[in-house]
C-alpha cells in the first residue's frame, strides 16, 4: 500500500500471498487507513508491534532464567548448578516459561507451588520459590520486571522439615565403624578418603575434592575454600591423618586430587563414601553417611571429650558471629584446635581398640 506521511512518500507491506488473504489484506488496509487519519504512520506502529512482540519473546520467565543462571552458576558448584537448572526445568518452565516475566504475579508463583506441594515435595517447593525470587530480582535489576512476587507467600507455604543427616553418635557403635574401615576390601583410595572423613569431619565435597596443592605436609595443614560459604578454612592434621596422607600420597601424590576418580582429570565421586559404607553394612539413610562424620565429631568432642562450642564450630567452619561482629575467622582458636584434633585422633584410636571409654560427667 503507497501512502504519504509528513510530506513523504512510503510503502506498507502487509504479507505474502497465499500465506495473508485478499481479505486479511483488505482489512489491514482499512486499518492503516484509520491510523493515517489519527495522525499516526502505519509503517512505524507496525515496528513497534514487532518490537514489543520480540521483547516479549526475549523477556519470558524461562529466558530471562536462563540468562540469570548462567551469571549466577559462575560462584556455584558444578553439582549445585546442576541441580539448579534441573529444578528449573522439571517444575518452574513448563507453567511460567513463556509467560513474559512482567506478569509473573504473587497468585501464579503461589499456584505453582501448590501444585508442587500437592505432589508431596514441599522442600521442593521451597526451593523453587527461592529460585523463582532471584529470577525476579534478577529481572527487575535489568529493566524487564518491577516487582518480585515471592515475599508476599511468606509462612504461606509448609515451613521447611528440618533433617538430620544419618551419624553414629555412639562411642561404641563409633569403635565397631572405625574397625570396620580398616577392613574394607577395594580400592586403597576409597578406603583412604573414609579413614580420613572422620578425622577432619569436612563436607563429603570437600574431602573428595581434597587437593595436594592445598595441603602442607611440613605445617601439617590443610587449607581450602569452604564450599557453602566461600571462605577459607584451615584443618589442623593430626598425626594419624598424616599417617594416611603419607600413605596415599606415594599413590596419588603426583595428581592434582589426593582422592582421584577414575575419569582423568576428576576426584572421586560425590557417591563414593556412601556406597563405601553401604558395602560394609550400614543403611546410608538411617545410620550413617557421609555427612554424619561431621554430627560425630560436634557430638562428641563435645559431650565426651569437653571441648567449648566456639571451638567446635569454628573447625566445622560455621558462622558464629562473636561480640565483634566477626561471623568466621580461619585462624581463630587455632591454638586450641590443633589440640582439639589432636585430641580427638587419639580418642578415636582408643575407640578403634576397643578400649572402655567411661565419660567425665560434670556434677550437676
């Protein structure tokens, strides 16, 4: 269609035939026409349509988290990106992913939820409305929402079920699995990393991913970075975690992991303890796992061996703040928990032997 606007002389297309009809056509025409008669250039509304619906396209739900994930994966672990993105796509995408995110309202985020909770994944629940409010904070920041919907369903949803990781807490039962590592049959590696968990009850991911790079053998030291809250930490090795470290380094010593997987250029996998401890017996969900090295230790260095909480909780690397605000400090307490792990090694051996350990109860 030829028609002038301001003095100039311009062409409207309307679409190609047989794909658009004579009639479809007719009408378009009679549009543009009221358009010219308001005022307006037809060529010019019709780019911002275009326009608004190409915006729309880039700005849905599912493309702007896809655009937030991969800024966000860069400070998280492979494992927990993983996770992440799967969540995403198996619960958020199928009902919000091409909704635009500027109409993500409180009432669409909170009908997806229960839907998710109706299935009886209420932690899963959760997790996505998490997900779901660092999208929308994410796109508000850019320009392509105004408001993140995820507040208002605060207390709205089951509150979180707390779980507690499977530990023997025992010192008998501790005794009966400590014997038990030593005779595992398999790799030299496997059963290495498992010695070792409960001598430095770190995060299962953080002893598999052990690095000889991170280790001091001469200090007897072993720095790395938390993996849950980006911080340094320092374990003080004991003598008979040395004792390990030296044995399997005339195997490993020459990689970059102290504990390497059988794919080259890996660590073992995130699986590896707990299949170890299936094999010698134990029910991963209901025992002992992984995880649970870390529940021993707190348990009893502190009901039997006496140590104070802050000393604790600083080698299991948690935040506790102190009165001057320091939520973690890597050298703090050091003094003292050298001689804590120290300690507990030792007390570990006595289990190990079997040797009757009777706890100093303070009087009451």
């Amino acid at each position: 269609m030829k028609y002038r606007f301001n003095g100039k002389e311009k062409l409207l297309s309307f679409g190609k035939y047989p794909d658009v009809s004579l009639k479809e056509v007719r009408e378009r025409a009679q549009e543009a026409r009221k358009l010219l008669s308001n005022g307006q250039d037809p060529g010019e509304v019709k780019k911002a349509q275009k326009a608004a619906v190409r915006a729309a396209n880039e700005n849905t739900f599912e493309a702007v988290a896809r655009e937030w994930f991969e800024a966000w994966r860069k400070g998280a672990t492979a494992d927990h990106a993983k996770a992440k993105i799967a969540r995403l796509e198996r619960d958020a995408f199928p009902r919000l992913g091409a909704m635009p995110v500027a109409e993500i309202t409180t009432p669409v985020v909170l009908g997806l939820l229960r839907r998710i909770e109706a299935r009886g994944h209420g932690e899963v629940a959760l997790r996505v409305k998490v997900a779901i409010s660092q999208i929308m904070r994410f796109a508000i920041a850019a320009g392509k929402a105004e408001i993140d919907p995820c507040p208002s369903l605060r207390g709205i949803l089951a509150p979180r079920q707390q779980k507690h990781m499977a530990a023997i807490t025992k010192p008998v039962e501790v005794g009966e699995l400590l014997r038990a590592i030593d005779q595992l049959p398999g790799s030299d590696g496997v059963r290495a990393a498992l010695a070792l968990a409960p001598l430095v009850f770190v995060r299962p991911g953080e002893l598999r991913a052990a690095k000889w790079a991170e280790i001091d053998l001469e200090r007897m030291e072993w720095r790395y970075t938390v993996s849950k809250t980006k911080t340094e930490h320092l374990v003080p090795l004991s003598r008979q975690a040395m004792a390990i470290l030296r044995d399997i380094q005339q195997l490993t010593g020459r990689g970059e992991f102290v504990f390497p997987g059988t794919v080259s250029g890996r660590s073992i996998s995130d699986m590896t303890i707990n299949r170890a401890l299936q094999r010698m017996g134990y029910d991963t969900k209901t025992e002992m796992t992984g995880h649970g090295f870390r529940a021993m230790a707190r348990t009893l260095l502190a009901e039997e061996l006496h140590f104070p909480p802050e000393v604790i909780e600083h080698q299991l690397a948690h935040k506790v703040p102190d009165a001057l605000g320091t939520a973690y400090n890597r050298t703090k307490f050091l003094k003292e928990r050298r001689a804590m792990m120290q300690d507990w090694a030792d007390y570990l051996d006595r289990l190990k032997k079997g040797a009757e350990v009777i706890p100093i109860r303070t009087a009451e």
